[in-house]
C-alpha cells in the first residue's frame, strides 16, 4: 500500500486494516477495538472502497503488506539492507546447504 492510499484511510481504518493483516476475523478485532461487529464490517467496506479493491482476498493481502510493513517501518532501501543482513546471519548459523 503506498503512502497516498494510507493518507486516505482514517486512524480507525489503518487499526483495522492492520489487525487483519495479523489474522484476526471481525469479531476479534471488535472485541480488542471494543467496537460493534458490523461498525468493524463498516470499516472494512470503506477500506475496499477507498483502495479501489473488490474481493476479501485483496483486501487481505494489502492487510498483510501493512502489518508487515507498516507506513512507520524503515525505507525499502534500509529494509532491503536488513533483510540481507537477517539473510546472511541465518545462513551463518545454518551452515553450507
């Protein structure tokens, strides 16, 4: 999700976009969000609305890509390092294929 889609959900829709990236159904995010199940069934449909998606499943994989690269997580530049460096480290640890 680029940085202009995020702009244009709200606060509450981010949270929500961002619990279904971890897994979590409706439900569970109404109870954490201490909200009603169908103002959570709402939100969802403003997030399909508003990132121009028309199935669950894409909105479940641009919820995945936001809750493992939130708008706050480093730069594809340093994450690309980091990644390299997590890469290299557990080959160290595996040894040679």
């Amino acid at each position: 999700m680029s940085r202009q889609q995020n702009k244009k959900l709200t606060t509450r829709e981010t949270q929500i976009l961002e619990l279904l990236g971890q897994g979590l159904d409706t439900r569970h995010i109404a109870a954490i969000l201490d909200i009603a199940y169908y103002t959570v069934r709402k939100h969802r449909s403003n997030i399909l609305i508003k990132l121009q998606l028309n199935t669950a499943a894409q909105l479940a994989c641009v919820a995945v890509q936001t809750a493992l690269f939130p708008p706050s997580a480093p730069t594809s530049a340093s994450a690309s390092k980091l990644i390299n460096n997590n890469t290299e480290s557990a080959s160290r640890i595996r040894g040679p294929p």
